[in-house]
C-alpha cells in the first residue's frame, strides 16, 4: 500500500532546499516520493514549456525527476531496513553518485508521468535504485541511480 | 578558436523551443554551445534556487546542461563531417538515446560552470560525446551521451 506522507516532506529543513523536491524550495519542481509495497512511487506533471520539440517532454528534466526519485527511493530504503519512521525520526539524506538514463522513446507532453523505483543493491552507505518513466501506462524511459549517504562535509562546509 | 554562434541559434525555428538550450523558449535555460578548435564549450551560471542542498548546484540540472551540450556537440560534429556552415546551411537535430553522469564532488553554487565536449564515436546516425563540467577550474562531474539524429517522426507526429 501506497504510504500517504512523501519521504521528501520528512527531509530536515536544512535538506529540503532541493530545486527537483524540496519542500522549501519555492522556485522547484516539488517532486514526492512514496513507499508502494516494495517499490517506490511518484508523478509529476510537466508545465508547458518543458519541452524537448513541441509535444515532447525535455529529457533535462526527465534526468532530473529520476535524480529526486531516485535518491528519494534510497532514503525510503534506508528507512525499512534501518525501521525507522519517517516524520517521528530523522531520515538519511542520499545524493547521487551517478545516473544512467534510457531514452526509449519520445515522451509525450501532456498530463502526468509516472515514476517507478526498485531497490537493486543496497550495502552500506550505497543503494542503487532502478526505475522507469510511464506517460499513459507506456514506459519511455529507464534509468540506473546510484546513491550513497550525504557526505557530513555537505552541510559544514557551509 | 571557439566560433562566435551557437549551435542552438542555428537549430530550426520548429527546433528550437527546447527547454534547456531552445532561443524560443523564454522559461527556459537558454544553454549555448561552441565549436572550440576539436572541441566544444559552453558556459552556465546557475540560477540561486538551482539547488541540492545550499551551497551546491542540483544534478539534475547538470544533467540538463549536459543533455543539451551533448547534442549541441554532436550537431557540431556532423556539421563539420557533412562540411556543412551552420547559419546557411540547415543544422541536423540531434536527440539523447542515453546519458550517464558521474558526480565525482559537489559542485559548488556561485559563479558560471564550464562544459567541455569531445567527440568520441561518430558513426551514421550516432554520436558519442564525452564531457566535463568545472566549477573554478576543478571537474566535478563527467557525462558520456549517445546522441542519435532526431527520428523525422518526432516532428510529424505533432
């Protein structure tokens, strides 16, 4: 069952600046991400003008929805096997190592997108998360993320 | 010597409303390439939301900046294969089949980022490009992109 609070809206305040899903980002895309049984969920609708050709979702910003969903896939992994709640306990902070994007065909633009995760590998502080992009039930793109633990220098090198 | 026109002021009007590098679309990123000797270049400063946590610049908008370098870059090469004048001759639209990108370190926010395109395979209708992004004369992250030139179907089905 799908869980109703998204792993993004349970981020630390500090860490949830992020222009793809950050709750404090006003200027950003807002993405969520939730727990659906064993797998990892979310949708967005693109505006207009994230366009690649007129009709065509920009492949920039595909990239992007698979980078926030990806290390959000990997915080909600952490939490299952770590049991921690998300909203009553802190919840680790992923970023991404590297992404691999498939562009199997053009996606149409137009109404929402849905965003599938799967947990791969997970060992230590890395997780790799595999997921698809649906537009009208139709996958257009895969995408292979690894994520590995916040470095603690991110934020003291402020 | 880098050339003084970007290889998106030369793409087609009906090609030109991409949201990371289209001159028609006015939301939208505006990212302009260069022919520079055997290589290509470009420059982007990121916008002050355009951020992971504070202090670092957002993936997934470096993978955009890739994106659209690396079929801007293949646009450049098979203009010079084809022996062909960008800004009198049509310009052959280039589209991602797949992009990978490893964020080697942060990359920090503040100031204009530098991409670095090379050629590694040209072959028919496939482009492989290898690039860099440099944050103050320091890489940050690699990208390769296979390009393939835009299937005639992307514009007809409209």
């Amino acid at each position: 069952m799908m869980e109703n609070r998204a792993i993004q809206d349970s981020y630390a305040d500090e860490l949830s600046h992020c222009y793809g899903c950050g709750r404090l980002n006003t200027h950003g895309l807002g993405l969520k991400s939730y727990s659906d049984g064993e797998e990892t969920a979310a949708v967005f609708e693109p505006r207009h003008y994230h366009t690649a050709v007129p009709g065509f979702v920009y492949g920039g910003l595909i990239a992007s929805l698979f980078d926030c969903h990806g290390t959000g896939s990997a915080a909600i992994a952490a939490c299952r096997v770590r049991k921690l709640a998300p909203g009553k306990d802190p919840v680790p902070r992923f970023v991404t190592a590297s992404l691999k994007v498939d562009y199997l065909r053009p996606t149409p633009l137009g109404g929402q997108l849905q965003l599938r995760g799967r947990i791969k590998e997970q060992k230590g502080r890395k997780v790799v998360v595999s997921m698809t992009l649906s537009a009208g039930g139709r996958v257009t793109a895969r995408a292979e993320l690894v994520a590995v633990a916040m470095p603690e220098g991110m934020l003291l090198q402020r």
